[in-house]
C-alpha cells in the first residue's frame, strides 16, 4: 500500500512539475530570442539609416567599412542591397543572388515593411537570425539593410537555462519526494501499527494495543476503537480462562473427597461390587486427569514468558532422559538424532513443558515394540524438533482438527486422555514465539513439530513494555 500511495503522489507532482516546467523552458527560449532580435534590430537599423542618408560613391564606401568593422567585432554578417535587389556594400562577400534563406525577409523589407521576430529557434535547430530594414531617401524604398546573425551562443544560452530549469525541477522532484514519504509514513503509521499489533494479538499477545497519537483524525478513530475492540475481547478471554481454572482448582478438592470416600465405601463392599467399585475409581482418575490438563492449559494461556538463548537439543535430551523409564516399561524405544547442539530463544521450561506434552503423546499412541524418534533440525529462522511416531495415526481428513481442545480422533477413544495435551503444547510455544505442526508419517504414526525461534521474538515485546505499543 505505501509503494502504490507513493506512485500516486509522485505520478501526481511529476505532471505538476511537468505542467509547469514546459510553459517556463519555452518562455526562456523566447525571452532570449526577443532580446536578440532587439538588440540585431537597433544595428540593422542603424544601418538603414546610413545607407539612406549617403547613397554616393563616398558613402558607400564609409559603409562598407562599418559594416567591416561590425562583422569582425560581432561575427554578424551586414549587406546593403539597392531597390533592383543588387549589393552595395557588404561586410564579406556574398553572392550576386541573395541566400533563399534571407529571400522572404529581404523581399519585405523591399516593400517598406519593418523587420519581425522570425520564428522561434529552438536549440536543436540550426538557423540564423535573419532581419531586414527598408532603406529610405526622400520617403522612398531605395533599398534594404540586411543582417545574418549565428545564432550558436543563442541557442547555447537557451540550453544552459534549461539545464538550471532541469536541475530546480530535479530538486523540486526530490523535495515532493521527501515529501510524499512524510506524508504515507504519517498517513500509513496508525495502519503499520494496527497490522503488527493484530499479529501480534493473533499469536497470543493479548495486551498490546495501537498507539492513537499519530495519523490523520479517522484513522485515529479507528486506532481507538480497535483498541477498545481488544480490551473487551481480552476482558472476555480473561474471564473465560479464569473461570476454567477456578473451576478446575475448585473441583478438585470435593472430588479428591469424593475418591476417598469411595475407597472408604469400597472396603466394606461384597466381591461382587468390586469390580463396578474399580469402574468408579478409573473414572474418578480419568476426571482428575481433565481437571489437572484444564488447570495446566490455563496457567500456560496465562504465564508470563521469560525468553533465554538456550540450547534446544539439550533440553530435549534433558525431557527424553525423563521420559525414558516410561517408554521402557511399555516397550518402547525412545531415541534422539540430528543436530548435537542447536541454540534457541525461547521460555526453556516452557518448551520443556511442551515437549513433555507431545512425547507424552507420541508413547500413549505408540504400540509395544515401536520406537519414537525425536530428530533436532535447524532452518535460517527456528530450531525444529520433531517427535515422530508409529501409532494408528489419523485420519488425513482429520490432520486440520488435531491440537484443537477435547479432540479425539475415533480411532483413539479406547485409550486413555482428555485430547488437552497438544492444545497446552501449542500455548505455551506460541507464548515463546514458536509453534506446532502436525504431518502424517508413512506407513502409520504422526510426525509433531515443535517451532523455537532463533532469534528474539518481535512481539513478546508486548509482555514487559507498556499496553500500547508505537506505530514504529
């Protein structure tokens, strides 16, 4: 959008500069034409009246070393020519006939009509400067005083004055230019704001805000009413992840209550209720394991990111050392290639957390015998760690619902989880400026990645700064 306001406002002065620009180069070549033919005029008048006031012998000869004289100061050719159109005097010698090019002016002049400004000579036209007086003795037209005048450092001049005009456009050009991009900064700073501030809202920076203070009026109104947009939503948000993890933490004590009142029960019931009494007890886990997954997933939307420059695969092997009693027990083999050392900026216990979500994952989905394969990439932006598995997988239809809360694939529902675990892995990596993907492994089983930056991330800026950032 800045590059096409750009090429408007430019387009636009452009015109304007040319608009201007053609008027004013074509009234300097005149202005220093006219100034020419007054100053050639004066002279060849002046001539005139020489010849006409001693038309002898004497006279003549008087003339023609004037003339002379003026040819060698001014390099401009002078003749005289009598009423049957032959030479008088000359200041060079020129031919019986006159020039073609001096014909019309001549021809005039013989008639008794003052000499004019011929035709506009334009630098890339080279012709002289030709003017013609009549010559009067008594009120008569005895003849005609003509002079030829180069106009080499005429148009020399015209040239050198447009270059200057050319340059003072050129400035004037690059002044709009400063100009222009003033302007679109100014115009465009509360939409530049806006952009970064909803990106940095959408990965889960919650309380940045746009700066209201700069731009033209409406997009000020609008700055103000975004930011009240994403103070009720934040409101809503917040409330809602409250309410769960009140609910969450309220609920546990009655029904860690409720457990142990039943396994109170349970010691008095006959064998035959036994096993409805451990149907009881494996849903009372099963709620307590919600409940627990609830309260994580709201303390990783609410947690405070604090970012370090640390080593990936490190943690990694850190979390898989962890994990591995676990695998073993189930039969499985839990393994870690790729990079040896790969540095990330990131919360490290908050990646850590994610990725005991996701290998927690990878080994309830994966049958005894199998092996989970955890693989420590690097790209030009992030550090890449991919869990693979053999499990069932899913279904390519369901790839796109994967990581969404309570999602179960129905392939799934026989095993044991509350489909909360990959939902608190992609919070607490999007709180650090990562993310999470999901692909399909052949011939079964799911390929998770876990996304670290390299690099600081822009917007967790919003957690330790001010609520409204600037449009900068």
């Amino acid at each position: 959008m800045r590059v096409r306001l750009l090429v408007i406002l430019l387009s636009l002065m452009t015109a304007a500069l040319v608009v201007l620009g053609i008027p004013l180069a074509r009234s300097i070549a005149e202005g220093r034409q006219q100034a020419m033919f007054f100053d050639r005029l004066g002279d060849t008048t002046r001539f005139a009246g020489m010849a006409g006031q001693n038309p002898g012998p004497d006279g003549t000869r008087a003339l023609t070393g004037e003339l002379v004289r003026y040819d060698q100061v001014y390099g401009v050719e002078a003749v005289i020519y009598g009423r049957d159109v032959t030479v008088r005097a000359a200041s060079r010698v020129v031919p019986s006939a006159p020039d073609p090019r001096v014909r019309a002016q001549l021809n005039a002049a013989l008639l008794g009509r003052a000499g004019e400004n011929p035709a506009q000579i334009w630098p890339w036209q080279d012709r002289p400067l030709v003017i013609a007086e009549p010559v009067l003795a008594g009120g008569d037209v005895v003849g005609a005083a003509l002079t030829v005048s180069p106009t080499d450092r005429l148009r020399g001049q015209v040239v050198r004055r447009w270059l200057l005009l050319g340059l003072g456009e050129l400035a004037a050009l690059l002044l709009c230019l400063a100009v222009a991009l003033r302007l679109t900064r100014w115009l465009l700073a509360p939409i530049d704001s806006l952009d970064a501030v909803t990106h940095a809202i959408a990965t889960g920076q919650m309380s940045t805000r746009v700066l209201e203070r700069v731009g033209p009026p409406e997009l000020r109104r609008l700055a103000s009413a975004f930011n009240e947009m994403a103070d009720h939503v934040q409101e809503v948000i917040s409330q809602q992840r409250a309410f769960v993890a009140d609910a969450s933490h309220q609920l546990r004590n009655p029904l860690s209550a409720l457990l142990l009142r039943i396994e109170t029960i349970g010691l008095g019931l006959p064998p035959e209720w036994l096993d409805e009494l451990e149907e009881t007890r494996a849903e009372g886990r099963r709620l307590t394991e919600v409940l627990d997954e609830l309260l994580a997933l709201a303390q990783a939307e609410h947690a405070a990111t604090r970012p370090v420059l640390f080593d990936v695969a490190a943690a990694a092997r850190e979390r898989l050392s962890a994990w591995r009693p676990v695998a073993t027990s189930r039969q499985i083999v839990l393994g870690q290639t790729g990079l040896s050392e790969a540095m990330g900026y990131a919360d490290r216990t908050a990646i850590g957390s994610a990725l005991d979500a996701v290998v927690d994952n990878a080994i309830k989905f994966s049958p005894a015998g199998s092996t989970v394969e955890v693989v420590v990439l690097r790209d030009a932006d992030s550090v890449r760690v991919v869990v693979r598995d053999q499990g069932p997988g899913v279904a390519p239809e369901e790839l796109s619902a994967v990581g969404r809360r309570f999602w179960r694939s129905p392939r799934n529902v026989n095993v044991g989880g509350s489909g909360l675990g990959l939902s608190i892995a992609i919070a607490l990596l999007e709180a650090s400026g990562g993310g999470l993907s999901v692909a399909l492994v052949e011939p079964t089983g799911l390929a998770v990645t876990l996304r670290v930056p390299r690099r600081p991330f822009a917007a967790l800026a919003a957690v330790t700064l001010p609520a409204k950032v600037p449009a900068s």
